[in-house]
C-alpha cells in the first residue's frame, strides 16, 4: 500500500471517529433535553464551536438523520434478535414488542427527539420540524419487518405484498400505541404486550413457516 492510501484512510479513520464523538455528545444533550436541543447546546457539549458542528452535519436536519440512523441501527438489531430466539412463535412475538417498547421506555427523550418536533429550540432552530424527518424512521422499520417476515413466513402467491402491509400495519401500530402507552401509561408494558399479540396473533398462529428459511 503506498503512503498516499494510508494517509487517506488514516484521515477517513479519523474523520469516522470524530463523528462518533460528536454523535455521542449529541446523545448526551438530547438525552437531557429532548425535542428541545439546539446545536447550540450540542457544540457546546462536544467543546466546539457551532460552525465546526455544521461542518461535520450540515445543519441540524443532517444531525437528526445521522442519530436516526445510529439509535434505528441499533433497534433494528435488538428487533432481529427477539425475531431470531430459538422459542416458540407467539414468544417471539411478545419479545419483538417488548424490545420495541423497552427501547422507548429506557430513553424517552430520544424517542421525544426523534418522532416528535421541538416546540422551542432555543436558538436558530427553531421550528425544525422533527416530526416532518420522523417519517422515514418509521418507513426503514417498515421495510425491514417486511423483510424478516417475507424471509420466514410462507403468505402464498401475494407474499411479498403481504409481506410489505404486515411490516409497516405492524410497526404502525406499535409506533402510535408505544407513543400513547409512553405518554400516559395506562398499563404496565406487560399488559401492553399481551394486548397487542393478541391483536396481530389471528393469521400469524395460522400460516406456516417458509420452507426452508428462518422461523417466526
């Protein structure tokens, strides 16, 4: 490898890292401050100046895409693994929402953060509307339900259609009933759960596992 690669890639390497860095401070504010953080107060708490912060993001819709992504990654992989646990499928279920409704519940403010807009955030940003970006958050999850269920369940010749509806019917209805549950909580997450595989368990007891491929 010659010097002029190892110094671009020790250069993408450092890039990547203070990225990370500046993520994590975001984190920090948001999990502090909710809807309300400002880039303001994200520089302040990486120790930089807002400009350097712009630089990296663009503006505060590119820093709201870079956390979805970070914090939907990660969901997503606890989602995968409730899906993939060698139990019987009505468990799986229950583990799926849990994980879903568990994610929310340990870190509202991120959650607040990012499906809901800020009513005042303080400085130049003001009126960023997050609620407007929340919607591919939900629309990612969507298709990748509808993966992990076309991948294991047999739904016949509209599978992939199916396949599609069930993914975001379902992460529909854990987004609105997780947002009501988070805001009230009429009921403990248990309850919440039980309630809510009851209501998806119809055709999901019935239709077979694609032969061949992963259960659900």
């Amino acid at each position: 490898m010659d010097t002029s690669r190892r110094q671009e890639q020790r250069t993408t390497s450092a890039a990547e890292e203070r990225r990370r860095e500046l993520l994590e401070a975001a984190d920090r504010v948001v999990l502090r401050d909710g809807p309300e953080a400002s880039m303001n107060a994200i520089a302040a708490e990486a120790g930089i100046t807002k400009p350097i912060l712009y630089r990296h993001f663009g503006d505060k819709s590119g820093l709201y895409r870079a956390l979805a992504k970070r914090h939907t990654d990660a969901l997503l992989a606890n989602l995968r693994a409730a899906l993939d646990a060698p139990n019987e499928r009505r468990d799986r279920v229950e583990a799926t929402l849990h994980a879903y409704l568990s994610a929310i519940e340990a870190r509202p403010q991120v959650y607040r953060f990012l499906m809901h807009p800020a009513e005042n955030a303080g400085d130049s940003d003001r009126g960023f509307d997050i609620g407007r970006h929340s919607a591919p958050v939900l629309r990612r999850m969507g298709e990748e339900l509808a993966g992990f269920i076309a991948e294991r369940l047999d739904l016949g010749p509209e599978g992939q259609v199916a396949a599609r509806v069930w993914g975001h019917g379902i992460v529909g209805m854990m987004h609105a009933a997780g947002d009501w549950w988070l805001g009230e909580r009429p009921v403990s997450r248990d309850v919440l759960v039980r309630h809510l595989a009851d209501l998806l368990w119809g055709r999901l007891a019935a239709v077979g596992d694609r032969p061949g491929g992963p259960r659900l």
